[in-house]
C-alpha cells in the first residue's frame, strides 16, 4: 500500500519539485496551500504523515498542529527555514513530530518521513531498542554496547529512556529536563548538558563526534535510529 | 581719509561671523527710559500689539503692569505665560517662568524690566540672563530698562540723585540690543503723571516725589538716557560707514589702559574708562600690578580687587594682572607693549606732607610717559587706605618660645663677650638673632625679637648692667637707631621670604600645569585623559572633582570619571546647560548658585567637551580655569584624533562597500551561472547527455545550490549582526557538544582533512548562544577548510586559561600573510590565496558574535607553521565547573 502524504505548502515552487520526488518514492501525495485547506484535508483524508510548511498565508502553522493533534497522532513534519529555532520549538513543543530545515536535500526529507512513518509503525512493538553497536532492553533496564553490558547511573538511563521512546525525532530541551527532572526544573539545562555528556563518554565511540545521540544547536537532541 | 576705501578681510569676516551668529539668535529690542513712569511698558506692548496684529506669535513673557489701567488693557490682547512661583524665605514669590517660554519657544517674547534681580532658587542670578538664553534658543526679546540700572553709569547716578542702585546691568548687553528705543518723557510731564497718580498710587508717589523724583533728578536721568542714546546711535554710524567701507575720521589706534588698585576708588575709574572707551570706540585693558604685598593685604581687600578686573570685564574691558615688584615700571613697561595710547590713573587725595616724602604713581608716570597720554582722574573718597595687615594673628607657642630663646641666647653670648667686646659690637650679636628670627617666622615674632633685643641689650650689655638705666645717653643713639635697623631688617627678611615662598608656590603650579600638560599628552583614551585630568585637579587644589564627558551630545552623571558621583543626579540639567552654554554654574556663581557643586566647561575651540564639577569653588579659581582649559585641549586633541579615525574607518567603509558590491555580484553570479548552464542542458539535452555527464551537472547543481545558500545565510546573518536584530540566547552549553553538532553539520566541508579534536572532559560549561557559537564555529572550520590543502590536519581544542575558556581552530596550512592576522575580522576581507572563492564575511561574523559574548578573537600563526584562531570567552558568570549535577 502507498502511503499518503498531505502537503501544506503555499510556495508554489516547493510543490511542483515536492509533487514528482514524493511520487517516484511512491507516495501518494494530496496537496493543501492554506493551513484551512490543510486541517480541512488532514481530517477527510486521514493521511499517514502530514509535511507542514509554518509559514502560511491564513494562519500560523502552529494552529495546524494543534488542530491535528486534537484528534490523530499521525506524524507531522515542519518545513522551516534555517535559523528559526524559536519556531522549530515552539512546533515540536505543540506536537510536531521533527522539521527539515529549508533549503532541505531531498535525500534528508526522505529519510525524516521513513524514520516518522517506522515509528507509528512501531508505537507499542519491541521493547528492546538497536542503534549501532547499542541495546537497549527497557524492560529489563539493561543497556549494551557491542554485546558488553554499560552501567549507568538511574537519572543516565532515565535520559536514555526519555531518547529511545522518542527515537528518530527531535527532542527539545524542555521536553527532556520536563520528563527526566521534573517540571519544576525547566531552565536547569545544565543539567542536561552533563548528563548528556556522560551518557556520551559510555556509549559513543568518539564523544566528540557522537553518531547517535546528536546535538540540534537551538532545539535539542535526536537520537538516530539508523 | 585713505583712498583705498576697501574694507580689511578680517574685519568682514568677524562682520559675517557676527551676522550669522545674529541670524540664528532671537533680536533684542529695548525699550529704554530715564526713570520709572516714563511709559516704556505701555511703548512695548504697543509695539508687541502691533506685531501680534501683523501675524507675529508674540507672548507676554513677564509684564509688571504696577496695576495702570491703559497698561492693562494692552496686556489683555496679548497670550500671557504663567509666573512661576518661587519659594524664599517662606514667602512665594512670583518669577519669570524661563523654562517655561522655551518650551512655549514663541517667535516673540516681552520680558519687563531687564535689571530685576531673580529670586534665590532661580536658574540665573538675573534676569537678563534669562533674556541672553531666549535669545540664544532663537526667541525674539522686547524688553525694558531704566537708565540708572546701567553699570557704566551707577556711580554717576548714585552722585546725582544720591541714590545707590543695586540693581545693575551690564553695559554689553545694551551694547548687544539690536535695537534701542528710546521712551522720552519731559520731566514736567513725568512729575505730572506722578501727580495724577498714573505712576504710583497715593502714599507711594508723594514719597517717591521726595525721594526720586525730584525735577533735578529727573533732568540728569534723562540727559544720561538721551547720551547713551545718542552713543548708541553714533557706534551704529561708524558701525554703518566701516561696512560701506567710508573712512574712519580717525585712526582707530586708540587704546585705553585704566590702573587698578585696592582702593574702592578703582571701580570709579574703571567705569570712567568703560565711558572714555566707548566714546573713542577703543579697546580698554583694566591692569592690576601684583606687588609682593599684596598678598599681605587683608582678605576681603584681596576681593576687591579681583572684583574690579570683573568689573572691568563685565564693561567690555581686558583684565590684567602683572606680577612686579615696582608698579609705575610694570605700567609703562606693559602699555609700550600693548601699544597703549592712554592711560588712566587715579589722583591720591593726600596730605601735603605725603607727598613730599612718596611719589604718587601719577607722578612717576607723568615724567616717564613719554608720548603715552595719562588721564588722572580725582578719587572721590580715599578715605579707606588700604589697611595693611601685618600678620597680627598671635604667634604660637612654639614661635614665641623660640623667639625667646634666641634673643635669650643671643644674650648669653652677649655677656660671655661682655668683657672683650665694646657694647656696639654687642649690639650686633642682638641683630643677627632679630636676622635669625625673622628668617624662621612671622612678622609678629620678628617685632617682639627686636624690641626684646633692644631692652637686653640696655639691661645687660649697657652699664650700669642690670638695670635698664642708662649712664651715658649717647646709648639712646644706639638704641633708636639699633631698633630701626632691626625693624627694618625683619621687614625686610620677612618680605623676601614671603616672595620667596610665592615665588615657589607659583613655581610648584607651573611644575604641576606642566606635568599636568604632559601627563595628559600620553593618554590615547578621552575618558582616561579626563579622568586623570579631574584627579589631579582633585589633588592640585584639595578639592573633590569629576569630569563629566557627554554622549551624543548629552551630558550624563552616568559617564563620570570619579566613582562616586560628588553631586546628585538631579543636577544634571545644570551639568548639561554648562554644557551647551560654556559657562560656569553652581555653587559660587551667579548662575543656579543653589547647587552642591560648582561645574565649569571643557571647551576648545569653541566646541564644548565636557563639564567639570567640584565640590567647592577653590581659593584659585583662576588656577583651575588654567587647568580646566589645558585638559579640555587634551580632550580636544583626542577628539581629532578620533574624528581623523572615523573618518577613516568610513573611508575603509566605503572601500568595503564597493569590494561587497564587487564580491556580492561575482559570489552569487558564479553559483547562479553554473546551476541555470547545467539545469538548462539537462533540460534540453537530456537525451543527448550520457548517464555520467547528467550525474555530473546535477552533483554541480547541488553543490553550487548549496554554496549560494552558504553566502546568502552569511550576508544575511552579518546584516542581522549589523543592524542589532540578533538577540542572544544564552545558555549554559559543553563545548564538546558544540563542536560535534559542528563537526556533524561539516562532514563533507571537512572531508578531505583530517580532522582532531582535543577537548579535556574537565571543561566547564560555558553560557552562549549555541547557534551563534556553532555559527563561529562553522566559520573558522570552513576557512580552515578553504585555505588549506587536502589532506592537511585541522585541529579543535579547548582548554581554560587564565580566567577565560579558549577554543582554537588550527590548521596546516600556509597561515596568515604578513600584517594580515590583524585585518582578516574585517567585513570583505578576503584571504591572499589565490583561487579561493568567499565573500569575506566569515571572520567578520564570527568575530562580532564572539565580542557580544563578551570575548576576544584573535587570529595568528602557529611557530610550527599553519594558522591559528584562537577564540577567549571569559569565565566567571559565564562558566560552569563540569561534573554531576
């Protein structure tokens, strides 16, 4: 089966590249240019992921967002110009699932839908998480790397956690200090940037370059799945 | 008359100079009476009725009507601003509101009665003060003004009708009227409207017929009036005939010089002179010769003295004083050089017998004059001699045991040589203590040392010893004449030591002028200049003080160079009006005398650069003038310095404007070339391209995309880093974060290096705004990138040094070109590699987010070869020691 891809995007030019590339990915794409058009479409179609542009002419693409996730968990992805990381939050703190910032290689937008898509897919499946050479038992709270067993410390692990369930997509720093510290520690981010650090040291090769547990300056962190 | 009749170039210059000082000022128009009564507020509304009807915005400033009908009835056509009323002494009284007219600003304002004095708490000791700063704000005055308010003219009043004005006025500031008119009134009239009760209502006039307006009175009132009308009108002539260029009917070397002293005289003659001069149309110095003294002269004979050079300044007249010891010398010798014509010098009423014994300085200067006119003029009264202070005050203790002593031990001496010496020979041991004396103290201890010699010398050294009997009398000879000798000695000893110590004095100030000058000559900062300007003035003259320097042209307590403010904010308005009018206020002036502090004007060339505000007025006000005007050329040089910089950087601007317009269109052209050329042949020659010539173009689509969006984000974000608009978001962040989103975000940039990151786990978090940092970052890691070759290392390191965390980006490359580290954090500058394409704006950005951060970029070559860039930002609030939490 194709999976559907509703559009919201008043640009013009980013339709007419979009339309074609998503087909020949076999997606099977429903276009909307206001974000009225686009909550209107979104609830007749039921489509399986939504890419979302904030800038729109009716409405902020905030409200776009909000409506949706009044009634559906389907994945939504931002399309938002580089260096509007306020914005970028301000989607993913209203439910927004990732964002890809414009201009995007087209090769990046893919792999963004294909992580959003395997993770509905996966809502409630395996309990044990595989990146690299990392396990990640939930259940059972043990944590691997390269098949030998990593300690660490329940606020560490608590991190990972928070990551592997959200895996794929950006996390943004409040939503991690809000689910691991507490909402009374909201701007405590040094918090986060510790732990990070040493969660870091246990499980990436080169914590300098991590491959996993990546770092989106102004956002927050993204644990890849692949 | 000459036959060259074109007027000299200076004198239209300082004409044009006038004029357009004029054009900018508000016109002041006098209306201008013998005596109260004569009309001249009735003359001035009318004149203001007639304006206001010709269109003109004309407000009633401050008008005293003293309740006349027809005054009144002007008054009600006329917009009238509110009095302000002014607390003294518990009772309210009403004043001129001169904040008030300048924020109404009309085009014409009437202020009544020029020479009233303002009420204490008022901006300005007078009121013609408020009127000069109308003037000044462009607002048009008409105002009015009694003849005997005059300066010039006080004491002539004050000995016609035996009434002593306080009151007075400048005479400059009717020499400054644009025009005066004169309001006449025949006294008979003027006596009759009195009659009638016009003027003053009942009780009031018949005692102001007895006092004031008395028939002879009123007669040499209005003859003065009508003279210094007439003067007026006669400068105006020669004002006229010098800018048509007619011929002077004389030659206008005339120069006055009036001699002052410390008698009460000398204010008489300087107004005396102010009149000479205004008549021949000269110019008049005022010359006051310091003798060594003076400085022994009481206090307040001292103030007087200084109070007749203002005097004398307030008239228009130059003051001056010479330091020497003879004052007829210092006269003629100083008129030679200043070309003097003529000199004015009082008459000594003394006694015959006097002047048998001294020679007046009228004398001396009558016979060495030579072709110098001298016109001396009698003194009214010299009643008051000038008081000599000997220096009564009591000597201390110490003094006095000390005086004692030596004449005590003089006498020892005198009696262990007794035998061997003839008493006149004794009598000199007894000279050299009274020598001894007064080379140690005072006038007083030198006095009583002479007169103890004398009676020790007749009790011990004359026989019959013991007794102050004397057997022969020719000892009387020994002791008058032994006590004037020693008289005289102490006098003078004393004398020269007193020269001598102010000689020193004034040589220490010279010293510290000139170590003062030189000190400021080395500083390169206009507010280091001015803070240790106002530091060693503080030291100088004991005496707490503060620069205050302006900001776009506002004077703020904010930027002072003491740290503790020595005035209350609240008193800036009155830094300020010093500022933008260029003279002193506060406490000890006339102006806003209220205040904690005294504040003087820093300017140069006419251009203010500063105020500076002492805590009280110091004894050498003068002094500090000196001073104030040596740091404000410290300033002033620093200014040009600067504005030579700016004008230089803007230059460079321009220069940098041309190289982005050159580098925009070439930068943004390349790219756009290279994607239309391949998008277009894919398009159109699809078919015939081969499978790789297609993945080519398109690769080169992408990759040229992907550059011009680089130089688009860059010209954008150096605009919005330009303009302000980057608010920054500070955070606490880990380096090793930073650098690996960095590093991600580089990955093909970066691959065809090698790249090394040495970041110690020990590095405490540093508060940035991460996108901004990453944006440094990227820069540095790109032009690492860009000017090296494939292959090469390109290392990233951090580590704390000192009290900042460093972040260092090096490389293997060529490094910087000689001079060029220092220029490379310029907008457009581009490296001198050859091949390498970029706008220039990478470091530029880079280093304007690192200075927002607080922190230093610095650009250098590394010894082992490569270039370095090398990024400080402090710690302190903005690090955080690593570690769990």
């Amino acid at each position: 089966m194709n999976a559907e891809v509703l559009l919201i995007e008043d640009d013009p030019q980013i339709r007419r590249f979009l339309r074609p590339a998503l087909a020949a990915e076999n997606y099977r794409v429903y276009e909307a240019v206001t974000a009225a058009e686009g909550i209107a479409q979104a609830s007749a179609r039921q489509p399986d992921i939504v890419l979302l542009d904030l800038g729109l002419p009716d409405r902020d693409g905030l409200t776009v967002i909000g409506a949706i996730r009044g009634w559906s968990q389907m994945p939504i992805l931002v399309l938002s110009a580089r260096g509007q990381e306020s914005d970028k939050i301000a989607a993913l703190d209203a439910g927004a699932d990732d964002f890809v910032g414009k201009p995007f290689a087209m090769g990046e937008l893919l792999a963004r839908m294909r992580a959003a898509l395997r993770r509905m897919a996966r809502v409630g499946s395996s309990a044990v998480f595989h990146v690299g050479g990392i396990a990640v038992d939930l259940a059972a709270r043990v944590v691997t790397v390269n098949g030998v067993e990593v300690h660490l410390t329940p606020i560490e692990f608590k991190l990972l956690q928070t990551m592997v369930r959200h895996a794929g997509r950006v996390v943004t720093q409040r939503q991690l200090l809000n689910e691991v510290w507490g909402p009374q520690h909201l701007e405590e981010s040094q918090y986060l940037r510790v732990y990070m650090g040493q969660l870091r040291r246990k499980l990436e090769a080169d914590p300098a370059r991590p491959r996993y547990l990546r770092t989106e300056p102004g956002v927050g962190y993204r644990l890849m799945t692949e | 008359m000459t036959g060259d009749e074109r007027p000299n170039p200076d004198d239209l210059l300082e004409r044009v100079k006038e004029e357009t000082a004029r054009a900018k000022r508000g016109r002041l128009k006098v209306f201008f009476g013998a005596s109260a009564g004569v009309g001249k507020t009735y003359a001035m509304l009318e004149a203001a009725g007639a304006q206001q009807r010709a269109g003109v915005d004309v407000v009633a400033g401050y008008v005293e009507t003293h309740g006349r009908k027809e005054t009144e009835a002007l008054l009600a056509g006329l917009e009238v601003l509110p009095r302000l009323e002014v607390e003294y002494k518990g009772v309210r009284v009403p004043e001129f509101d001169l904040d008030g007219a300048l924020a109404r600003h009309p085009v014409l304002m009437l202020v009544d009665e020029l020479a009233h004095t303002n009420a204490a708490g008022s901006r300005h000791a007078k009121r013609w003060q408020d009127v000069m700063e109308l003037l000044e704000a462009g607002i048009s005055v008409y105002t009015t003004l009694n003849v005997q308010h005059l300066e010039s003219l006080n004491d002539v009043v004050a000995q016609v009708t035996g009434v002593v004005v306080r009151e007075t006025l400048p005479d400059s500031v009717l020499d400054e009227a644009d025009e005066i008119e004169l309001v006449d009134l025949p006294a008979d009239d003027l006596l009759r409207r009195l009659d009638e009760g016009k003027v003053y209502a009942g009780e009031q006039a018949r005692r102001a017929t007895e006092n004031f307006f008395r028939p002879g009175n009123l007669i040499a009132l209005r003859e003065m009036a009508l003279r210094r009308t007439a003067d007026r009108v006669d400068a105006q002539m020669r004002d006229y005939r010098r800018q048509h260029a007619i011929g002077e009917t004389w030659a206008v070397s005339n120069r006055l010089m009036v001699c002052v002293g410390p008698s009460p005289f000398s204010a008489q003659l300087v107004r005396a002179t102010a009149r000479l001069a205004a008549r021949f149309d000269a110019p008049w110095t005022a010359v006051f010769v310091e003798t060594p003294g003076f400085a022994g002269l009481a206090g307040d004979i001292r103030a007087r003295v200084q109070a007749t050079l203002r005097l004398a300044e307030q008239l228009g007249g130059t003051p001056v004083t010479l330091p020497a010891s003879h004052v007829g010398g210092a006269v003629l010798q100083y008129a030679r050089s200043a070309n003097v014509t003529t000199i004015v010098v009082g008459k000594p009423r003394e006694a015959l017998w006097l002047r048998l014994f001294r020679h007046s300085l009228v004398d001396e200067l009558l016979r060495d004059s030579g072709d110098i006119e001298i016109y001396a003029i009698e003194g009214e009264s010299v009643a008051e001699r000038t008081r000599r202070r000997f220096d009564w005050e009591a000597p201390g203790v110490r003094e006095l045991v000390g005086t004692v002593g030596l004449v005590g031990l003089c006498t020892v001496v005198s009696l262990l040589l007794r035998e061997l010496l003839a008493p006149v020979n004794l009598a000199m041991i007894y000279l050299l203590g009274v020598i001894g004396v007064a080379m140690r103290s005072g006038r007083s201890d030198a006095f009583l040392a002479s007169l103890l010699s004398v009676a020790a010398f007749d009790f011990f050294c004359v026989p019959p010893y013991g007794t102050f009997a004397v057997a022969d009398y020719e000892y009387v000879v020994t002791f008058v004449a032994m006590l004037t000798v020693a008289l005289t000695i102490s006098h003078l000893t004393v004398s020269i030591r007193r020269q001598a110590e102010r000689a020193a004095q004034r040589e220490i100030r010279t010293q510290a002028l000139y170590n003062f000058a030189k000190d400021l000559a080395g500083e390169t900062g206009a507010f280091e200049a001015a803070r240790r300007a106002a530091d060693s003035i503080a030291r100088l003259f004991g005496c707490p003080a503060m620069i205050l320097l302006p900001d776009a042209g506002k004077i703020s307590f904010r930027r002072r160079t003491s740290e503790r403010s020595l005035a209350p904010s609240s008193e800036e308005p009155i830094a300020q009006w010093v500022f933008d009018h260029g003279q002193k206020a506060g406490k000890g002036t006339d102006t806003l005398s209220g205040a904690t502090a005294l504040y003087l004007p820093l300017q140069a060339g006419g251009s203010p650069l500063g105020v500076l505000a002492l805590a009280a007025a110091p004894e050498g006000l003068p002094q500090v003038e000196v001073f104030v005007a040596q740091a404000a050329l410290a300033l002033e040089r620093l200014r040009s310095a600067q504005l030579l910089r700016d004008s230089e950087v803007r230059m460079r601007t321009e220069e940098s404007r041309s190289s982005l317009l050159s580098a925009v269109s070439h930068d943004l052209r390349t790219p756009l070339a290279s994607i239309t050329g391949a998008a277009t042949s894919l398009r159109d020659q699809w078919e015939k391209l081969p499978e790789d010539a297609r993945n080519e173009l398109l690769e080169s689509i992408a990759e040229e995309a992907e550059r011009m969006g680089r130089l688009v984000h860059n010209l954008l974000e150096m605009t919005r880093l330009d303009s302000g608009a980057v608010e920054i978001h500070r955070d606490w962040h880990s380096l090793e974060e930073l650098v690996g989103a960095t590093l991600e975000r580089m990955t093909k940039v970066l691959a065809r290096h090698v790249v090394r990151t040495s970041l110690p786990a020990s590095l405490p978090l540093v508060r940035v705004d991460d996108v901004l940092m990453q944006q440094v970052l990227v820069n540095l890691l790109e032009n690492a990138a860009k000017y090296t070759p494939p292959g090469t290392e390109v290392e990233i390191a951090a580590f704390v040094e000192e009290n900042a965390v460093v972040m260092e980006v090096r490389d293997r490359g060529p490094g910087f070109a000689k001079d060029e580290a220092e220029h490379v954090f310029e907008k457009f500058y581009r490296g001198k590699t050859d091949g390498v394409r970029g706008v220039g704006l990478g470091l530029a950005i880079s280093q304007a987010i690192v200075q927002a951060h607080g922190g230093r970029i610095a650009a250098s070559n590394r010894p082992s070869g490569g270039a370095v860039v090398r990024v400080m930002l402090p710690v302190g609030a903005n690090a955080l020691a690593a570690g769990p939490v």
